[in-house]
C-alpha cells in the first residue's frame, strides 16, 4: 500500500513537471479528463490553491470556479473594497491569498505579486471570451504618503472626540500607542484634511502618541502625542459636622480627582472654595445664606478640557427664626469666673465643653498668653455642641483666651474664657 502511494506520488509530480516545462502548444492538447486527474491528484497531496489555480492556467483550463484571470483584468495597484466580500477580496481568494492577510480587500503589493506570478502572461495567450460583470467605479486610496499635522485638543479625558488635521488621510489606518482600531474613527473629508476618533475609555492617565501609515503600502507617516487627565468624580457631600444642612453652613465634597476641579451649585459658577486637598480627595464651601431650603445639586468638571463630571444633590433645611446662643462654655468642668478669669486647678491638659441652641456651626479661636504652644489647641470650625481636650505636654501655668462663635442666617453669639492652667492666676 505504501508502494502505491510514493508510485502515485511520483506520476503526480511527474506530471506537474511536465505540465510546467511544456509548451503552450503542448499543455493544451491536454484533454479536460487529463487536466481533472492532475488537478485531483494535487489536492489529494495538499497543494494550495494558489498553485492548483496557477496549474489549470498552465493547462489550459479555467481556475476554481467559473473565474479566470481575465475576470479580474480591470482591477489595478491601489483598488480596495468598500465592503466585505467585494471584487478585490474575490481575486485574492482567486489568488491564493488569505482572509486574514493584513490589508486583505486591498489590491497592494503582495496582490500584484500574485498576480504576476499566475497571469502575467495571460495577455500574450488566446483566451476564451468571457462576460465581464458590470462594475460600479471604486474610489482608490491615493499612494500618498499621509502627514498630520496638528490635532485639537491636545488635551482631553477618556469618552472624548480628537479631531486631526493633516494631508493624505483619508481611510488610512492609525494607531493610539502601537495598537490599531477603529476608535470611533469617523472620515468626514475624503480629501483627506482630516478625520476624527474617540479617546477609548480604559486609556490611562498620561502621554498618548497618535500615528499613521499608508494604507496601501504599509509606509510609515509621522506621530503625534495627546495628553489624557483624569475626569473629576463626588461620591458624597455632606456638612462639617455631619448634621442638617442650613444656610451658611459648610459642606465638605469627597470623591477623587477634585483638586482645583470647578465646580457649580444650581448650574451656576463662583461659590468660594473654603478648602481643598491636595490629593484630590475632597474640597469644602460655605452654603450661601441665600440659599432656600430643599434640593440642591453641586456638579464638577475637568479643570483643563472641561468635560463634566458627575453631579450630586444635598437638601438645605430652613434655619430656626431665631439668633444661636451658647447654652454652656466651660473648661475641665470650670465656668466660673474670678478676677475676670476661669482658673483651673492641677490640670494640665483641660478639656473644653460647649453647648448652643439654633446654630448652623460654631467656630473657635485660641490665644496664647503667658504659656507654650499647645501641640493640640482649640481652635477652627467646630460642631454645635462637643468637648475637645487641650495638650500642653508637662507645663504647668499656661494661659489660653479661648473664644468660641456660634453662627446661623439670622445673627451670631459669642462667648469668651480667659483659662488660667495648672495654678491660680
């Protein structure tokens, strides 16, 4: 069995190599019966349809199909398909080449190279006569080799449309970062002025580079980089001391990419920032003591290309018709006062307790007076009631004019301590 097998083998390539040196005049005394059996033994030995294609030319036949060379006659250097499946992937089949051959559907150099080597000569020889399909013209992608020259903007965020600029560029692929797509690619200008993508949403933070080559031949066109920043994002808004929001009252914004990010309450723009991390994580501002009471919404954009962020809402509560007062103002339990003056007794580090009624916020202050700096003082924005500790370390005898300020939409209170620490003033 074996024998029989390298016998048929033998004939096969016999065959094939007579056929291949023969005469023109010789091959085609061939009968369609010879030609089949020689077509059949090459496929039986796995020979590629190039090679069977460019075998039945030899012989005088007609290649797979009812196809020829002289139904692709028409097509030159620089067609390509505006759809899957058009002329110029059919003579590729024809040809041998693959379906997932880069530049497949586009008649380049690999295309002319196969069609030399199979129907270079077909001119010279008698064909038979074959109705050719009507074929509607088909742009051709200029040779040209394509340039961009500038793009806008320069800096954008992810989701976002680039827009570029240049010459030849029309239908000639790109790539963002060495990897080709389509990118929401749009080719409104077919003289090639200029084109447009969309900045892919999982591209990072950071310098991006843009380039592009010609289609037809693979050359190489130039590069351009875009820069991509980060898109600002609330996940909560809440007030300093975590109670009902009133007029006037300090909020605090928390999410990511906040830092010097605009922002606008109601959809409009200039609330002051009272204070921002640096680290992006959070900025605050004081509720204007205009405000109405209900739902409001702070938004916030990209500082640079200002593409929006998110939005959240916050609900301003109507403040009490009346002043804020200070219920209770003591330090370490002692309010009262003698010679002007709070006196606390071998305490070294007291504690400040407060209380009010109908205040949106209250604020402290702390001035030293004949003592070491406090490496925790009682000072800054502070809720309406609490207690906070004072450290001074292991002096004794410090002094501290402790003031706190109690505030809402319709006026303030005050009240003042002079604390003497650690021994009788």
């Amino acid at each position: 069995m074996i024998k029989k097998y390298i016998g048929t083998g033998i004939v096969a390539l016999g065959l094939l190599f007579s056929v291949g040196f023969a005469a023109p005049a010789q091959a085609t005394s061939l009968t369609s019966a010879q030609v089949s059996a020689i077509i059949n033994l090459l496929q039986s030995f796995g020979a590629d349809q190039s090679t069977i294609n460019s075998v039945q030319v030899a012989l005088g036949g007609s290649s797979s199909g009812s196809l020829s060379c002289s139904s692709f006659a028409d097509l030159s250097y620089g067609d390509f398909d505006n759809d899957s499946g058009g002329r110029v992937s059919q003579l590729q089949t024809f040809l041998g080449i693959s379906s997932n051959t880069f530049g497949f559907g586009t008649y380049g150099r690999k295309t002319q190279g196969a069609w030399n080597n199979m129907c270079g000569q077909q001119a010279t020889q008698p064909t038979t006569p074959t109705v050719t399909p009507v074929v509607t013209p088909q742009p051709t992608t200029t040779s040209a080799v394509p340039n961009i020259s500038y793009i806008n903007p320069t800096t954008t965020s992810v989701g976002s449309t680039v827009y570029v600029y240049g010459s030849n560029l029309y239908g000639n692929p790109f790539s963002l970062d060495g990897s080709f797509g389509l990118y929401g690619v749009n080719y409104p200008d077919t003289s090639g002025n200029s084109f447009s993508f969309v900045v892919p949403s999982s591209m990072s933070v950071g310098t991006h580079t843009l380039h592009i080559e010609q289609k037809v031949s693979g050359v190489s066109g130039n590069s351009v980089t875009f820069t991509v920043t980060a898109v600002p994002n609330i996940s909560s808004i809440k007030s300093e001391n975590n109670t009902p929001i009133h007029a006037g009252d300090m909020v605090i914004v928390s999410g990511s990419n906040l830092y010097g990010a605009p922002f606008t309450l109601d959809g409009n723009y200039g609330t002051p920032v009272s204070q921002q991390d640096s680290s992006g994580t959070s900025f605050s501002f004081v509720v204007p003591w205009n405000t109405s009471a209900g739902t409001h919404t702070v938004r916030v954009e990209q500082k640079v290309t200002g593409v929006p962020g998110n939005s959240v809402t916050f609900t301003v509560v109507a403040a009490p018709a009346s002043t804020p007062t200070i219920d209770s103002f003591s330090v370490n339990g002692y309010s009262q006062v003698i010679n002007g003056k709070v006196n606390v007794y071998n305490v070294i580090n007291p504690t400040v307790q407060w209380s009010s009624s109908n205040a949106s916020y209250c604020r402290a202050t702390s001035v030293e007076g004949i003592s070491q700096a406090a490496t925790t003082d009682f000072t800054g924005t502070q809720p309406t009631s609490g207690s906070q500790q004072l450290m001074f370390g292991n002096s004794y005898y410090n002094q501290r004019e402790i003031t706190l300020t109690c505030y809402n939409q319709n006026g303030v209170s005050s009240n003042t301590v002079d604390a003497w620490i650690g021994g009788k003033g």
